[in-house]
C-alpha cells in the first residue's frame, strides 16, 4: 500500500447513489509487478504454485465451454472466476469491473446520480442499510431494514445486486416506484421516487440550546474533516461552547483521512489508530496532534447499528482516550481494510489486507464499539424491532474473524417473503427538508438524552470547581 493519499484512501462504504452495501476500504494503488519478478523471498504458502488445482480448475472451464446448454466467452467465464474467487474470501473482497472501479472513484467527491441509498442484499431481496440525508430516498420516507421486493413492475428476486442497481440508476428527472417490506407495516408499501444528482452534504451543524452544540457527519468524504472544523468554528463565534454532539448514526464510513482528521481535531496526542495485516504496507499508524478544537468542553458521540468503519475508528479513538461520552447502540463491526489493486483491463481487484485496531489494541471486527451509555432500540422503535435486530457485521457469510475474540456465529436473516396483497401507495410527504428535520429533532431521543448528559457533565464540573 503505497502512503495514504486524502483522496484515495476510503475505509467504510463508498459513498455512490446506490452503493453495494457496508464495504470499507483503505483505497491505494500499487504498481504493477515488473516482467521479471520472481517469488524469491516469498514463504512456502506464497511460492507453491498449485497445479492439482490448476488442472481441475481447466477441466471444468473445458467442461463449460464443451458442454453448456449454450456458448459462454471466454471473458466472462474467466471474470465470473475471479469474482467467486474474491467473493469466496470474505464479504469485502470483490473484483471491480472498469465501471464499477471509475464509481468508486467519483464517488469520494460527494456528488454523483442516483437515489441516495446504502444497499445491500439479504434474502434474494435489497436490505437498505440507510438513506443518505437530503436525498430522494430519505425524503420520500425510506428507512434503514427496509426490504425493496420490486423495482417498478420487476420482481428482485433472482436480480443479483448489480442488476438491481443498475434497474435503480437512471436519468435524473425520471421517476421509479420502489415496494417494500417494513417491519410493522401488514402490507408491502410503495415509494414513488424521482433520480436525482446527489450532492451529499457531508456535515451539518447547529446549536441545540445555547452553548451546546450539534454536529452530524452523514459519511466520511475527502473534505469532510476540514468541513466539520469550519462548522464548529462557525458555532463558537454565536458562544463559547460548553459541549457538543457528534451525531455518527447511520454513518456508513468513507474516507480513512477525513476520520483521523475528525479525531484529530478533539485530541492533544496519542493514537488515534491503527492498521495491522501480513505485508509492511500494510502496517500503518496515524497519531494525533496537539490542539483541541473544543478546549476540554465535554463531547457526546451518537452511534447506532448504522454506524460502519470510519464511524467506528471516530468513536473507538474518542472513546479510548476518554474524550467523549459514547452513546446509543452497539456499532455495525467493520474492522478491515481493503486495498484497490488495479488491472490491466482498467478494473481493480477490491482486496482485505489488514486490520483496524484502536488506540488501546481493541479489534473492533465484527464486534463493534459497545457505548458507554447504551440506549435500547426496543425502547426507540418496539414496533418496528425484528426478533433478530439490526444487520451486523458478524452476520455477513465469510465475515473474517476477530483475533481477539474467535469468530462468532452469524445470526440467521428472518426469512422474506412477497407477500400477496395488493401494495399501499406512500406520498412523499409534504414538509420542507428543514421543516422535517425540526420535528424529527423533536423526537430524537438520544439526542435529547446527549444534551441533557452535557448538561449534566457541566453541572458536575461546576461543582467541583465550588468545592476546589
């Protein structure tokens, strides 16, 4: 892995209009081997070359190619190999084909086409992992679990997730209906949604009450370290701020420097993390520098089952170096890094090679960071709670396994099924973004609970300084 670049170096998932699901990556390029390079110096597992498994790997590409019911090219019967081969590995690795490559890349500039959803795929359906904020889908009321059962008239079922993604990219301006499956809801429901260019806003910033401040970081985008600093100085020329929310809920990772520059601003020195894989390259520290934005004014740090990689690196620093108050529900447990290797053919191969760990040695794959101050999603959504609770890492086929702890067993998905009555049409609501945002503030529950937490941790301050 070559030294990270601000611009290349991405861990949680890529932020696209429609992404692929929660796949973190620390992104670099490395060089093509030289014509002559040898495995010299290589271990014995890295120079065996297996020609038993060569062989047979030819004998049933020969097979494919004699015997299929119809001709297959040479091309995909070779891509498609190297795509189980990758698949095989774990849930990161992936192979990227010249389209999909040129996407991640554009995707690190926060502006791109699309629907503004993070997806996945569970049960032959598309789990939507969370909707961007300000985009179509969070506007038209999607919301993270949701079960997309068709694409317009399209039945998902059988689509692989590319397909089901490349249904949902279009033209901006032009409109498509998503149905789904919601916990609680008796029928599917259907969304009516307009594509759109998504300029995603990386972070946002007010003040709850006076002296306290609120910052929300919707993903990790190359620029967004520097944005958040901005936003807090912007707040501190209203007041001297006695506290502040970092609001990481849903926050499905990005770029790895824009995390450390996140932390890095609520720190004097130490660690804030680092990586650990088989390769020098892959070894890497980023530490601290002195200066504290806030001055020791106490911090709150909101995360939930949303809250993916870069998010983790954020919360896990602060939390080590007791610099914030953690709060909200146990993290999604993204604890690897992956490296995109260019091809020849303008693809890349998308591979895990390390670790993340926290200042403190804590591996947090598919484990997650535990808050300090838990608050129960059975308390927040008991309707809409399914008895296997939210997606994890740890419930991902192949995740890899935490050297910590030993590898745990995946929970089993509920089971989904297309039921057979007829849809319910859901408007887009009414409400302005700004509009809705002021209510759901209202009814934020853990916001509320990390304001008066702040307000607390000042009172107590306040009275020390009485009895001193």
């Amino acid at each position: 892995m070559l030294r990270p670049n601000p611009l290349l170096t991405l861990i949680g998932a890529p932020v696209l209009g429609l992404t692929l699901g929660v796949t973190g990556m620390a992104l670099a390029e490395k060089p093509e081997p030289p014509a002559n390079a040898t495995l010299e110096g290589k271990t014995d597992d890295q120079a065996q070359i297996p020609f038993e498994g060569l062989k047979t790997f030819s004998e049933v590409y020969g097979r494919i190619k004699q015997d299929y019911v119809e001709p297959v090219k040479d091309d995909k019967l070779l891509e498609d190999a190297i795509r189980g081969m990758l698949t095989g590995l774990d849930p990161h690795s992936a192979y990227l084909d010249k389209e999909q490559y040129d996407e991640l890349k554009v995707g690190t500039t926060g502006q791109f086409g699309g629907l503004g959803i993070e997806v996945g795929m569970e049960n032959g359906f598309v789990k939507v992992i969370a909707p961007i904020d300000d985009t179509p889908a969070q506007k038209a009321g999607v919301k993270a679990g949701d079960l997309i059962i068709r694409l317009d008239e399209k039945p998902v079922k059988g689509l692989s997730l590319n397909d089901a993604v490349k249904i949902m990219r279009g033209e901006p301006g032009s409109p498509i209906v998503l149905t789904i499956v919601r916990e609680g809801a008796e029928q599917p429901i259907k969304i009516k949604l307009v594509r759109d260019i998504i300029k995603v806003k990386s972070v946002k910033s007010r003040l709850l009450e006076e002296g306290y401040g609120y910052v929300r970081l919707s993903s990790f985008q190359a620029k967004t370290g520097e944005s958040m600093i901005e936003a807090i100085d912007e707040l501190k020329k209203k007041g001297k701020l006695k506290g502040l929310v970092i609001d990481l809920r849903n926050n499905p990772g990005g770029v790895l420097n824009a995390a450390v520059t996140v932390s890095d601003a609520f720190l004097d020195d130490g660690l804030i993390v680092y990586t650990d894989g088989r390769v020098e390259d892959a070894k890497m520290k980023f530490s601290a520098s002195s200066g504290d934005l806030l001055e020791g004014a106490p911090i709150v740090v909101l995360i939930n089952a949303g809250s993916a990689s870069a998010s983790e690196i954020v919360a896990g620093a602060l939390q080590d170096h007791k610099r914030a108050i953690i709060m909200g529900e146990k993290t999604f447990g993204k604890g690897s890094v992956q490296t995109i290797l260019p091809t020849s053919n303008g693809g890349a191969v998308k591979l895990t090679t390390a670790r993340y760990y926290t200042p403190s040695g804590r591996s947090i794959q598919a484990e997650g960071i535990t808050p300090d101050v838990p608050i129960s999603r059975v308390k927040l959504e008991a309707a809409q709670q399914s008895e296997f609770g939210p997606l994890k890492e740890s419930d991902l086929a192949n995740h890899l396994e935490n050297p910590k702890v030993g590898q745990k067993p995946a929970t089993p998905p509920p089971a989904a099924t297309e039921p057979a009555k007829e849809p319910l049409l859901q408007k887009a609501p009414e409400k302005t973004p700004e509009e809705q945002e002021e209510a759901l503030a209202l009814q934020d529950y853990p916001l509320n609970e990390a304001l008066n937490l702040l307000k607390g941790i000042n009172i107590m301050r306040k009275g020390e300084v009485k009895k001193k």
